[in-house]
C-alpha cells in the first residue's frame, strides 16, 4: 500500500518504534541540528530512530529529521522492500515509471499565503553548523522545475538559504537535472518558475535525492516505487504541479541572470562547502496544510541522513545502468558513507573475461561522473559492505602496477576539499575536474587455497559452542 503522505508515514515509523518524539523545548538555531548530530553520532545505524521535535520554540511547527534515512531499515520502509531486494526496487522504479496524476483539489493547499503573508521567517527552518553556517538552511526540499521547450519536470534536492522573508538563495551544482532546466529558460531571457515541496510522500524523497537518467519525471519514479500514480496538484502562482498531500509549498521564480553569494554550508564531505554564486528565489505563493509539519534532512560529516539517503539512491541507479543495461554479471554496488556515498565506490562481480572490471568502473563513471574518485573491482565471494574483506581483496588480489589505472579530466567532486583552497568559489573551474583512480583487485590467475580450519570443523565447533565455556 502507497503511503499518502508524510504524516501517514510518520505513523508507520511510530508503529515500528522508529519514531522519537522529542517534547522538551528547542532552539531551531543550534539544538535540532546538535541533537540530530549527537543522535547520529552516538546511536549505532540499525537502532537509530527518525526524531519529531514537537516543542520549537517560537513556533508551533514541529520539525522532523532523519525520516527517510535514519537508518537503511528506516529508507527499506519508504520503499516497501527489504535490503536485499533495494537494488531490484530501484531498478523496476526507474524501467517502469508511472507518470502523476492532476487531481483538482489538494491538502497542500489548505492555506494560501499570498504577497506580504508568504513569509519564510514563520517556518521552524534550523540552522546546522551554528557560527559557520551563514543563517537558517531548507535542506530537504523537493525542487520541482520543468523544461520550457519539452515541459519535462525535474525533481532534485539542493540546498537552500533563507536569505528574507521572501527571498532564498539555492546551490544547483553543474551537472544537475534542475540546473538544465533554470538554464533553458534564462536563455530566453525569463525568470524560471519554480515550487520547492518540503514532506510529502517520502517516495518523493528518495526520488528527488536519486539520480534516474536525464530527462526522466522523478515524480514518475515515485509513481514507480509506490505502485501508484502520485496524486499532484495545480500550484497558485506558476505553472507546475507538485504533490497534492505535500505538507508546504513554497512557490516562486529563479531571477533571470541573476546570482548572489551562498554559503559556507556544512556538507556531506564532512567539510565546509565554499561559498558559492547562487540562483536566487522570489517567493510569489507559500500554501501548506492545516498544523504542517517541516521535514529536514541532516547533511555534514558522515555519517547522516544526507550521505545514507543518496548512497542508497545512487547505488540503485548504477545497480540499473550495469545490470540491466549493460548486463553485466554484478553482484553488489557500494559507495562507502565515510565518503559521503561519492569518494569510493566499491562493487563486486562475477567477471566473465579480464577487462570486464575495468568496462565495470568506466561505466559506473559515465553513467554517474561525479562519483568513485577512487572507484574498486572485487571478485564475488568479497562481501563488500565489510570493509575487511575489500582491504584484504585489495592488498593480495591487485598489483598497483599492472591493475590500477588513473583518468585525467573526469568530473571533479566540487565539494572534495583537496580540489582547491578553502577561500576558492564552488564556481571556479578548478573544482570541475579531478583524475580517478580504478583498481582491478579481482584475482587474475589461480590462487592458493585460503587459509582456515576445514568448514566441517568451524561448524563442529558452532555447534558445540557451550562446551568450550563460551
Ligand atoms: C541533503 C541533500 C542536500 C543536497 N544538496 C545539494 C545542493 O545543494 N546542490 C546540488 O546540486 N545537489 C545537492 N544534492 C544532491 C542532489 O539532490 C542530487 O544529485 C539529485 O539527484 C539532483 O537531481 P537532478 O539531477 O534531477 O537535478 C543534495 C542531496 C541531499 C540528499
């Protein structure tokens, strides 16, 4: 059954005891973020809990965080599979996607705040790295743009800066979906419509933080991972359509030729991002739904919701590329979340001929160019969600030599601090580009057997653990 909205999933996590309601008073600018931090940092992944901070002061919004990456087991419950079978979800989402639905009337628009009453600085909206953030940031809002040609819609999630009550400044790193389509219209000399959805069906979410091929809906993705064609809405001031059951909608228009400064951010690299010229949003409309509740997403240094939720949607679009693309015999794709899910990329395969891992990496690069600065092949029988057993593939199975390779000019990870300077702009060309390294650690001749007791034996034992005093 598809969830209908943020609220109706927020009971199936309370449900699952995945839910924290946290009713002590907190302070948006430093506690939401401090205690999300503590929560991520001090609870281990498989036990960590979404939080409902229910008690804002000065609001009477609560704020929910980690409610689609708490934990792998938290994102298996927005997509209504189990881990093993989150690749295949993905894969089916992104062939068969369902294209929304325009119903007439939505809850997202039970308040229509229009003029001087849209005003940002009445929503709960935390600060996150307090004295180096410059102010309150929206960090999981579903950024919906279309194409003024095509009118094909793009969803992406990018960081945004309340800059005034109606004014927000919005990163849109180079190679995004949404950056094609403000681009399109700038070219025509016009400002770009937008709307930013924050909560709503948490399929939306995930879709928005994943990376489908170019030009494809990811509200269709949506519809493919819930089953069900999205139900969306009209929205007031510009033409586009956003979830019908979306908590708030802050509708607007991307300045023509016009960027400010944004930034310093606290990001997914476990770094400060640099300062970056900006797109600038004029908020026209802001509806939301009676007693809103505001979704965030906590970004920073690994581990967080941020680097969870894109790691798991990132690895379902490559699982997709090699596997039914490519047909290529893969058995698991990983970005390591200590690397933000982009700084290395892990994935094992059964290879059918020598070259097959080097095809593996250099299709992972083309098919997501941002990711795997340092990217590894390891043959099947590695579990490669263990870091032992990829270190142990990789000192005895590989020759730096003959099996690491390295490409010149690939698309650089902009927010990878050893590309330029702190004080360098996230615009300058020289966090464009980057060399990656790939490593074949896959065995390339026959190997002697590996070094352990007979199976029978280790079984024995396991079986008869309690008599050895254990
Ligand atoms: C919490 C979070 C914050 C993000 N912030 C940004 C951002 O500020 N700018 C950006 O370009 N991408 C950001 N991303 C990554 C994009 O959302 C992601 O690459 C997405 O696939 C882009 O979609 P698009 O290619 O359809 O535009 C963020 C992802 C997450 C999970």
């Amino acid at each position: 059954m598809p969830y209908s909205d943020l609220r109706s999933f927020l009971t199936v996590l309370e449900g699952k005891g995945w839910l924290k309601r946290i009713t002590k008073k907190v302070n948006k600018d430093w506690e939401i973020a401090a205690v999300a931090r503590v929560v991520f940092q001090d609870i281990p992944e498989k036990d960590r809990p979404a939080l409902l901070f229910e008690n804002v002061e000065g609001f009477d919004i609560p704020v929910v965080v980690g409610v689609l990456g708490g934990s792998r087991s938290i994102y298996c419950q927005v997509m209504e599979t189990t881990p093993l079978l989150l690749m295949q979800k993905w894969k089916a989402a992104i062939s068969k996607p369902i294209p929304p639905v325009v119903v007439e009337l939505g809850l997202c628009q039970e308040n229509i705040l229009l003029g001087e009453k849209a005003d940002l600085l009445k929503f709960p909206v935390p600060i996150w790295t307090a004295g180096q953030d410059p102010g309150p940031y929206i960090t999981s809002p579903y950024v919906i743009t279309k194409d003024p040609h095509t009118n094909a819609r793009n969803v992406g999630t990018y960081r945004a800066q309340i800059k005034g009550a109606r004014k927000l400044a919005m990163w849109v790193n180079f190679l995004q979906g949404g950056r094609l389509n403000i681009e399109a219209w700038w070219a025509l000399r016009q400002d770009a419509p937008v709307a930013i959805v924050i909560g709503c069906d948490p399929t939306v979410g995930v879709a928005s933080v994943s990376k489908p091929p170019q030009g494809l809906d990811e509200l269709a993705v949506a519809g493919g991972l819930r089953g069900e064609a999205l139900p969306v809405v009209r929205c007031r001031t510009v033409d586009l359509e956003v979830p019908a059951s979306a908590e708030i909608v802050i509708e607007g228009l991307i300045r023509v030729d016009h960027l400010e400064q944004e930034g310093p951010f606290g990001e997914y690299s476990g770094y400060m991002g640099p300062v970056a010229m900006s797109y600038v949003v004029d908020v026209t409309c802001i509806t939301h739904r009676n007693k809103p509740v505001f979704q965030a997403f906590l970004s920073q240094m690994p581990p967080s919701e941020s680097s969870l939720i894109r790691g798991l949607g990132w690895e379902g679009a490559l699982w997709k590329h090699l596997v039914e693309d490519l047909r290529m015999p893969i058995k698991d794709i990983h970005l390591l979340e200590s690397t933000g899910s982009a700084g290395i990329l892990v994935i094992s395969m059964e290879k059918k001929h020598d070259t097959q891992p080097r095809e593996a990496i250099l299709a992972s690069w083309a098919c997501q160019p941002y990711l795997g600065k340092y990217s590894v092949v390891v043959d099947e029988d590695i579990d490669i969600r263990d870091l032992n057993q990829v270190a142990w593939a990789l000192a005895w199975r590989s020759q730096p030599g003959k099996d690491l390779f390295v490409m010149d000019n690939m698309q650089a990870i902009q927010l990878d601090p050893s590309q330029a300077p702190a004080e360098v702009s996230q615009m300058d060309p020289a966090r464009r580009h980057s060399a990656k390294v790939g490593i074949d650690a896959t065995k390339k001749h026959n190997f002697p057997p590996v070094a352990l007791p007979p199976q029978q034996h280790l079984e024995f034992v396991r079986a008869h653990w309690h008599e050895y005093g254990f």
